[in-house]
C-alpha cells in the first residue's frame, strides 16, 4: 500500500500554524514549569519516549526511587501526539513548543540533562532560555552539589542556551553575627582563588559557554545564627546576593556588567 501524507500537510503553511496554535495552547503561559514526578508517580504506561532516572527524596529518609519529568503548569493544553504524525509536522511544531518557551526547571535539576537528552539536537538547540535553583551549600540546606555538576557539564556539551535566569537560596540570620556582613565581587574572587566550595558552582557554571543573558535572583530565608566558619561565610554569600555575587558570576561568564 502506498504512504498517503496527512491531509494537514495540504493546508497552507499559516493555517497549519493556526492550528498547531489550537492544539498547542499554551494558557498564556511563556515558561513550562518541569519537574521530577513526585515517589510512587510514575506513569503506569510505559513511555519510551520519556527517560527514567533516579533521585535523592530531599526529606529526612533521603530516600532514592525512580522517577521521571512531567510538565507541572497549569492551564497547558498539548497534543503532543501530533508530533508523531510526520518529521515536517514534528518540525514545525517543535519551533512553537520548544523555540517559543522559557523551561523553568526550579530546584529539580536532576531533570534536566533527561528532559534535554530525550529531544532531538535540532530541538533542543530550540531552547534558548532556561530557569535554575541553585541551593545552599552548607547544611540546614540541601547540597546540590553533584547534580549542578552534572547540570553544567551537560549544558557545556549539549546546550545551546543564551539566556539562564538563576535563583540563589540564602539564609539570613535574625540578628547579626561576628565576621563579615556582605562581600564585593573582590572578595568573592579572592575566595574562588583559595577554591572556597562554596563557590565551586560559579567555576562549573562558568564553563558553559554561550550564556549571553544572566539574570540572578535571591531568595533568602532566616537561617540559624552561624557557629561556624562556612556558615558566617554563608550568611555573608547571601547578602552579597544581588551585588557582590551577581558581579562576581558575570565578570566569570564573561558577560558585562550592569
């Protein structure tokens, strides 16, 4: 039997784009929320098209389960069965999905290099912007330290993004504390030369090369009062937050400051 092409590939180009708007309604929202799949979510039907990995549970069991990424932002509706129909069909649609959007995958960065990997290269070089959260590196606060490594050597080999809009926890004591309050981008350089961990990350980040737009945000929270070196080091971080440490990043990504 000969290949009959889907009569949608009849239509002119602007109304298949009308109607990939139609099945691809995004709600009005410009960024995709993606996360890990909360333990014991994992679909029942299998989803080859869909990686599965394993996670750290950040409560206090540090449970490790398997899971994988789902789209968590209400009001999305996407057909994305179509895709399937045919390459020229997939392309298209590719250029509205992943071209038109801003991926925020929050804290759940172990998802990723999975949810990146599971496209093809030319979709993924669709993506341009991408939102992070990077934790704390000292405790109460759970050290991503392993899994940013991975983030960034993936974005250094794989990616294509030119805008990251990063948030940085924080912790703020309730009253003040014996050492240093904030840091100028002077300091923090000056802490990255000893190899301080708790600027290991900006190193890693800084590998990747292509970021053209940095925008940092804090999000800073009251932490205990520090009883130790890395915690006054960390307190003081977490002012230096949207001055010193948002000059220290740029001037390492080579990008101008603002």
């Amino acid at each position: 039997m000969g290949y009959s092409p889907s009569p949608l590939m009849h239509a002119p180009a602007e109304v298949r784009m009308i109607i990939y708007q139609y099945l691809f309604d995004n709600g009005g929202n410009k960024k995709l929320r993606i996360q890990n799949a909360g333990a014991g979510k994992l679909p029942q039907k299998t989803d080859r098209r869909r990686s599965r990995y394993y996670i750290l549970d950040r409560s206090f069991h540090r449970r490790c389960y398997e899971t994988t990424y789902r789209l968590e932002t209400e009001g999305v509706r996407f057909c994305v069965s179509i895709m399937c129909a045919n390459k020229r069909i997939y392309e298209e649609t590719s250029h509205l999905v992943y071209g038109g959007h801003t991926f925020d995958f929050g804290s759940h960065i172990e998802a990723v290099e999975p949810f990146l990997s599971d496209l093809t290269p030319p979709s993924r070089q669709l993506i341009r912007e991408i939102c992070l959260y990077k934790r704390g590196p000292v405790p109460p606060y759970d050290n991503d330290r392993r899994e940013w490594r991975s983030v960034c050597q993936f974005l250094q080999d794989h990616g294509s993004i030119k805008k990251l809009r990063l948030v940085v926890q924080g912790g703020r004591p309730i009253t003040t504390w014996d050492g240093p309050k904030e840091f100028t981008a002077a300091d923090l350089k000056l802490l990255f030369d000893i190899k301080h961990e708790s600027l290991d990350w900006v190193g890693e980040l800084a590998r990747v090369r292509g970021i053209e737009e940095l925008e940092i945000l804090p999000d800073v929270h009251y932490c205990p009062q520090p009883s130790s070196t890395n915690m006054i080091i960390f307190a003081a971080l977490s002012a230096s937050i949207e001055r010193g440490l948002t000059e220290f990043v740029r001037t390492q990504l080579c990008l101008p400051l603002i």
